[in-house]
C-alpha cells in the first residue's frame, strides 16, 4: 500500500508544483545528468592522457588549478544572490529580484575588468613553465595558453550567474544538463583533436572553457528572452544601492571559498612545484575516482539549499528536521560505497587506465576519510548557508 501511494504521489502533476515535488524533480534529473556526466568524465581520461601525454595532462591540471584562484573574486556575490532570490521569492516580493540581478551583473563585470587588469600586469613577470616546473621547451606554449585561456574564462565568469538563478529556483536539473552539454562538446573534440593535431595544452584548453563559455551564453540568451524575461537584467533597473545586501552575505561566502580554494586547488600545484606534473596526474586522477562518491552525495544535497531556505523563511522547521535525519541515513550508505571502491580500485584502474596510473592504497585511504568527513558536513552546511548564518561554517573550514 505504501508503494502504491508513492507511485500515486509521482504521478501527480500538483505533486511536482510543491516544494518536495520540485526538489525530487530536480534530483532525478540530476541523478541522470551526473550519471551522464560521471561517464564522459571516466572515459575523457584516457583519451585526454593519450593525446596530451602524462605530462602535459598534469600541467593541465595544476593550471587549471592556479586560474581558479582569479575567479574566486565575485566576494561571494553570487551566493548572497541566490539567497536574495530565495527570500524574496517565498516573500513573495517578485519585482525586486530584477534589480538584485541586474546589480549583480554590473558588479560582476566590474570584477571582470578589475581582474583582467590585475592578471595582464602580474602575467608580465610570470614563468609558468618555472612557477609548474615544466619542461623549459614548453614555456611558449604554456604562457599562450594562460592568456588565451584566461580572457574565455572572463567572460564566462559574467555569464554563469545564469546558473545561479537557475539554482535559485529550483531547477538544478537544468543547471547540470548544461554541463553535461558542455562536457559532451569536449568529449567529441577531444576525440577529433586526437586524430587531426598534435599535442597541445592550448587547444584542449581552448576546447574544455570554450565549450562551456558556448553553452552558458546560449542559454543566457534562451532563458532571459523567456522564462526569466521579467527578471533579465538590464542597465536601467541597476541599483548599486543594492550592493551592500549582496556583499555584506557574499563576503562570508567569499571567506568560505578563498580557503576551499587554499585547501582543494592548491594541491595539486604543490605536487607540480615539490615533485613533478608527472605526480598531479597520479593524485588528480586517484582524487577523481574517489570523488564520484562525494559528488554523488554533493548532488543529492544541492536542491536542498533553496528548499531549505524556502522552509526557513515560511517557518517549516518540521521540513528541516526530517531532511536531516534522511541525509544522516544517506552518509551511511555513501561511507559504505567508498568503502567498496578501495576493494575494487585496482581492477578498476587496469580496466580504465591499462596500467597508466599505479594504485597507492594509502593514498585512496586518505581520501576515503577525506569524503567521508566532507559529506558529514555538507549535511548541515547547505542549511547554514541557505540562511545566510555562515559565522558557523567560516569557523569550520579554518
């Protein structure tokens, strides 16, 4: 009986116009577009190793790894937006949201120039081949890559507020399913560059940021010339009196991600400078299988910040206590599966790697209680976060 009432309740159209029905729509679809996206991951691998060789792939990632550092510079305003979004909306106070959005744009292209200025000038005095202790013979290459690379990436760091109105409103599915658009460009060319060039860190990297500059402006224009037309930005609803309600909430989160970026992105640039680009491929691509179990869980999580801020602001406490002890229930079952993946790592490696990529099981282990302790605190974080109360988890992640 009690199937029969849940298959009844999937079925309802109102089911889906509730805040649980909206959150279950947007998890299935995620689950199948990360599924989706996990798959490409795994099998871009090894054609990425084949075609930039284990060098170039661990440049790659600790460059990757460095540009990330610009990018954290939007002080949160992203967040502080999505969160506006969803107060005002569960407010019902719908005409404000445009200026909110608006502003933030502005202020992200602000950010944008500021940053370009900032990197042209220190790009002058950079080695990178020295800086990711590349071969000498590669400096070229890495320096046209790093300036190429960067102005795609400018760009694309204006456009990707779409995501956080997407986000906002509770279609993360569609969020997800741009990225696996994204991803499935990338897979495609990856491919033809393998049989038409030769190696070259500038063209897969042109290739991987281009497809998603690509994917985030047509969808930008689609989204903002339809659904969200009422809310599009645009030059006259800027109200940069507003910027104080985005950056008094955005600086903590900024806080949270400049040491998310000190504590995740700068591994991998340490290994390149203390031990070699050959040792970032063994860390990154071990981190990357371990991580499908994080993500898993990251993706289960991600529609619960708006529903619970949604929850928070109607005053359904009820909501959120549930939530958690479901989540609680999940970790377990996650734990379980990181713990299946260590028993089978090896084969699995042989199997997708052919023997590129050695096992180091204290490594993976090291990394199963990583996750592990990660996923016990986004239970909790994605409320707090939800709320705009982030005195707790800046406390937290130092």
């Amino acid at each position: 009986m009690k199937i029969a009432s849940i298959a009844k309740k999937l079925s309802s159209k109102s089911f889906y116009q509730t805040r649980n029905g909206k959150i279950f729509s947007n998890l299935s679809s995620s689950i199948v577009f990360k599924f989706v996206n996990m798959i490409i991951s795994f099998l871009m691998v090894p054609i990425t190793l084949d075609y930039l060789d284990k060098t170039r792939y661990g440049l790659w990632a600790a460059l990757s790894s460095v540009l990330a550092w610009f990018f954290i510079f939007d002080v949160g305003i992203g967040s502080g937006l999505r969160n506006k979004y969803v107060e005002l909306k569960a407010k019902g106070r719908i005409a404000e949201i445009k200026e909110y959005v608006s502003t933030a744009y502005f202020l992200f292209g602000a950010i944008a120039i500021l940053i370009v200025i900032a990197f042209t000038i220190a790009n002058m005095f950079l080695d990178w081949s020295r800086m990711l202790n590349a071969p000498a013979s590669m400096k070229g290459e890495l320096s046209e890559t790093v300036s190429v690379v960067f102005i795609v990436l400018c760009l694309n760091f204006v456009l990707k507020l779409i995501n956080t109105i997407l986000t906002a409103d509770l279609k993360n599915g569609i969020s997800n399913g741009m990225a696996v658009v994204a991803h499935i460009i990338t897979f495609v060319g990856i491919i033809i560059l393998s049989h038409v060039t030769a190696p070259s860190i500038l063209k897969y990297a042109l290739l991987y940021t281009g497809a998603n500059f690509l994917v985030t402006l047509v969808a930008s224009l689609y989204f903002y010339l339809g659904i969200y037309r009422n809310i599009a930005p645009s030059i006259s609803t800027i109200n940069l009196s507003l910027w104080r309600d985005l950056v008094s909430v955005g600086m903590k989160f900024f806080f949270i991600q400049i040491m998310g970026i000190v504590f995740f992105q700068t591994t991998s640039l340490l290994i390149s400078i203390l031990i070699g680009p050959d040792s970032v491929a063994d860390y990154n691509i071990t981190q990357k299988y371990f991580s499908l179990a994080s993500m898993l869980f990251a993706m289960m999580v991600q529609p619960l910040w708006t529903g619970y801020g949604d929850a928070y602001y109607r005053g359904e406490y009820d909501w959120i206590k549930r939530t958690f002890k479901r989540l609680t229930k999940l970790w377990f079952v996650v734990f379980a599966a990181l713990l299946v993946m260590i028993v089978i790592q090896k084969p699995v490696f042989a199997i997708w790697l052919k023997g590129r990529i050695e096992v180091d099981y204290v490594m993976s282990i090291l990394f199963v209680i990583f996750y592990a302790m990660q996923m016990n605190t986004v239970i909790y974080n994605s409320f707090i976060s939800s709320t705009s109360k982030l005195k707790l988890s800046m406390i937290l992640i130092t």
